[in-house]
C-alpha cells in the first residue's frame, strides 16, 4: 500500500512542477496576474508561484516519509520491526 501512495506522491509531486514552472515564466515576463476567465478568478502570480511551490515542497516531503516505510528500504538500512 504504501508503494502505491509513494506513486501517487510522485505523479502529484510531477503534476504540480508543470504549473509552477509555468507560473514563473508568466511571472519572470512580467505578468503581475493570471486571470481564469472561465471561473471569474484572477490570481497574483506571486501568490501562485508561492502556493504551487509549498504544495511542490510538501509532496516531496510527504514522498520522502512514505519512503521510510518501504520494507526494502527497511532491509537496506537495519531498521528494527
């Protein structure tokens, strides 16, 4: 199970890298803010690229604890059941 969820946390952490990069080339242009016309929003790229690269830091570091749970990891480094 818990190789499942540390592939999913890959994808999502993959998912995630697309938009932020695109948000920073936006940003690095000088686009001051995304508008989503279809949802009436309109976003501050800062704010975007700050939000995508916490939730980009979080996945890698929720990927990074489920390793620890790996019973091959375990095997490798001696860790006691």
């Amino acid at each position: 199970m818990s190789q499942v969820l540390l592939v999913l946390l890959y994808l999502l952490a993959a998912a995630i890298l697309i938009p932020l990069i695109g948000a920073l080339g936006f940003w690095l242009k000088g686009a001051d803010s995304i508008a989503l016309p279809g949802l009436g929003i309109i976003i501050a790229t800062p704010l975007l690229v700050a939000a995508l690269a916490v939730a980009e830091v979080g996945a890698v570091f929720c990927a990074a604890y489920c390793v620890r749970h790996l019973p091959a990891v375990r095997m490798l480094f001696g860790g006691d059941d």
